[in-house]
C-alpha cells in the first residue's frame, strides 16, 4: 500500500510539474527557440542565396539563442504573416514573436501577447513616385494609396483621412503593387518603406519617402501574455544589447570587458559579478554570449539598417540615450 501512494505521489507530482512548467522550461527541454519571423523582408527578415536566415529581427532571435544555449544557430524559425504573427503564439506554435509589430494595449488584450521591450522605434510615412507632385497627406486627396491591412498603419490612415476629410482611394495591398502603378501612393513605416524601396523597386532613384512622421511606432517582440518569467528573459537580451551599446562594448571587445573591465555594470552584464543570470534562470554569461553572437545594438542596425546598406537608413532615435537616441536599459543591479 505503501509503495503505490509514494508511486501516486510521485506521478502526482509530475503531472504537477508539466502542468506548471513554463515557456523557459519548455523551451530548454526541446532544445531551441521557436522564433517567429516575416520570410520575404531583406533587412528585417529572409534567406539569403545560401539558404542562411538574416535580419535585423534574425539577429535577435540569434540572441536570444546564444543567451540560452551559448549557440546563436539553436533557433527553429517560424514563418509568419500580419495575422499569423499573434496566432502562432496563441497556438503555442512558436515561443516569441520578432515581427515590426506595433506595440499598443489593445493589441495585447485582443490577442493576449506582450510586448516586453521596444527595439525600434519607428513611424509611419509616405513614400511617392518623385515626379508625383505628392508632397504631403494633403496632396492625397482623389488619389489612390497602397497600405498593408491588419496594421496599425492602415487603421492610422483610415483616421488621418477622415479628420482632414481627404478623399483617397484607400486600396488594401502591399508594396508591390504601389510599384506596379497601382497606387499613387504608399504608407508604412519608414523603415518598411525604406526596405521596400531597394528591394522590390525596379529603380529605387525614382521614389521618395516623404519627410515628416504620421504616427509614433514602439515596435517589440511578442510573447503570450502568461508567462511572465519568459518575458523578463526576452526583456533581458534587447536590453542587454542596448546597454552593451551604451557602454561601448562590442562583438569583438567583449571577452576583454569580461576580463578586464572595472564597471559594476557592466561586470553583472557579462556574469563576472552580481548574480543577474541566477535570478533569470539563465547562465552566468548569457549577456556575453548574446553579444558575442551578434554584436550590440548598433552593431546589428547598422548592418541591415544603416548607411552603406540598400536601406540605408540612418539610426536617428535609434541610439542610446547617452547619444541622443531613445534607447535606455534598465539598471543591470
């Protein structure tokens, strides 16, 4: 009798503890992240020729990888579109969504994600054909504008419209038919307008993105919204890299910070001291390993983003904030 109520205990409390485990365990246990990406977006997400993933967004995927396992190539990645971006994380389909996904609070009630920190910031713009004579929203007025459904941009437009009662054929689709000639116009953010104008452009001189901001855009990785030990990890990579950032350490300088550096920061960043990794359930060099893998901050948007790239799109707020950007970490204390 004895021995099968320390069997049904024991059953018990496994059962217990499968029904309790959460992403971090989850994902441990099989070995990887379930990274959610756009597949056709160069700069931000695709597969170069060699069949290898890259991307500003890979690249935090990688992170995050490295930071769990010390391999940036432990990643399975999930592709997703504007809807399937929040049902693969509600079908627990993929572990952590790295999309130019808006953060807003409807959102994270609507499809129980959370956002658990910004790494771009972003704003929607216009983008026309230079010999338009488009020059602002204004100018829109009996012409027909390209905008991506499902968006916060499409609805942003939909209420710019209607408030200076300007009357534009809105037509639900992509960049690639505002290239074609089927639209005058097309509105994203800048960064996607940017990305779409040396990708997909037949002459990228020929277009212009217009000066001046239409909305704000905090965009972030997603994550479900029941898992609040997931999220401090994923929190934990984007700003460690910013913060690597802020304190001038880099892909290749980083073992020597390690070795040599006297900043009580930055010794609990890279796990020579404090015991940030413990509280996180992440090794004591899971920061070191994140930027070793992919650099910092601006190390990873200057190399899909930035000048001397097609995108070509200077950083701007995209800094930290000891350089003018909007950019800030918390206290790694």
């Amino acid at each position: 009798m004895r021995t099968m109520v320390s069997t049904l205990l024991v059953l018990i409390a496994t059962w217990v503890g499968s029904v309790q485990a959460g992403t971090l365990e989850e994902v441990m246990r099989h070995g990887d992240i379930r990274c959610g990406v756009f597949p056709d977006d160069p700069g931000r997400s695709a597969i170069d020729e060699n069949g290898v993933w890259r991307g500003f967004y890979v690249d935090f995927c990688r992170a995050v990888a490295a930071a769990l396992f010390g391999n940036p190539e432990r990643v399975q990645f999930v592709e997703v579109d504007a809807t399937s971006r929040f049902t693969t994380l509600q079908q627990k389909r993929s572990d952590v969504v790295m999309y130019s996904a808006t953060w807003t609070l409807e959102r994270e009630d609507t499809y129980q994600v959370a956002f658990p920190a910004v790494y771009l910031f972003d704003g929607q713009a216009l983008m026309v054909r230079k010999d338009s004579g488009i020059t602002g929203l204004a100018d829109l007025n009996g012409k027909a504008v390209c905008v991506t459904e499902n968006t916060t941009t499409y609805s942003n437009l939909l209420f710019l419209l209607n408030k200076h009662q300007i009357h534009a054929r809105v037509q639900p689709s992509n960049g690639d038919a505002f290239f074609r000639g089927h639209c005058d116009a097309y509105t994203a953010d800048r960064i996607n307008l940017a990305i779409n104008r040396a990708h997909r452009a037949d002459n990228p001189d020929n277009y212009l993105i217009l000066p001046g901001l239409l909305s704000r855009e905090p965009i972030g990785p997603m994550v479900r919204n029941d898992d609040a030990r997931w999220q401090r990890v994923i929190r934990a990579v984007v700003h460690a890299l910013i913060l690597a950032d802020d304190k001038n350490i880099t892909q290749k300088n980083v073992d020597a910070e390690a070795r040599i550096s006297a900043d009580r920061e930055i010794r609990n960043l890279l796990g020579t001291g404090g015991a940030l990794g413990k509280h996180l359930g992440l090794p004591a060099d899971w920061a070191l390993q994140a930027i070793k893998s992919v650099g910092n901050y601006s190390e990873i948007y200057q190399r899909h983003f930035g000048p001397g790239t097609p995108v070509n799109m200077p950083a701007g707020l995209n800094q930290p904030w000891s350089r003018g950007g909007l950019l800030y970490a918390p206290l790694f204390r």
